[in-house]
C-alpha cells in the first residue's frame, strides 16, 4: 500500500490534478500519512480555504461520514472531462434491408 501512496504525487502531475485522493481498505500507514503531508496543500485562486493536495481516506472513515476535503465551489468542478467522442457512421443495415434465410 506504501508504493500506492509513493505514486500519488506522480499522479497529481502527469494529470495535472489539484488534489488526489486514496480510498483504502485500511487506515493510512505512518509512511503514507507523511508522504502525503509533505504533497502540501491546494489554495484555489481567489480563495483562503485550502485543501490538502493527497488525502488518503479508508472505507471505515467514509462509513463513518468523514468526507473528501475539496472547494465546493461548483458541482463539476472537481472532474477533469472526457473528450467527446466522435460520431461514428450506423454500419448496421435496417432490419428491413436484412433478408431472413427462412
């Protein structure tokens, strides 16, 4: 799990993420809660409020309510958007062109 946390800083800058987060199946090690301390925190512009860069939540903290710490700001902003995709020509013929064998 120590690795998985290691990666995360990588992962903030080849996505170009503000902030990350780990859900675990068990609480953050010492290592991890360090490594993810030493990330820093995420101020967005315009704002006082920040957020810690790396979270590492466990599922028994989300049972338990704690939440992700992130500007709440506006509902899509925390997801980095698919390109669309492109229209692709029906290939298909009707069901009325096809001829049944029977």
């Amino acid at each position: 799990m120590r690795r998985v946390s290691a990666n995360l800083r990588g992962v903030i800058e080849r996505e170009k993420a503000e902030i990350d987060v780990l859900i675990a199946l068990d609480h953050p090690t010492k290592q991890m809660q360090k490594e993810a301390a030493e990330a820093g925190f995420y101020r967005p512009p315009g704002l006082v409020d920040r957020y810690p860069r790396i979270q590492i939540l466990s599922i028994e903290e989300l049972l338990e309510a704690k939440r992700i710490d992130y500007p709440r700001l506006a509902a899509d902003a925390t997801f980095k958007r698919a390109p669309k995709a492109k229209k692709r020509r029906n290939r298909c013929r009707s069901a009325q062109t096809l001829r049944s064998p029977f």
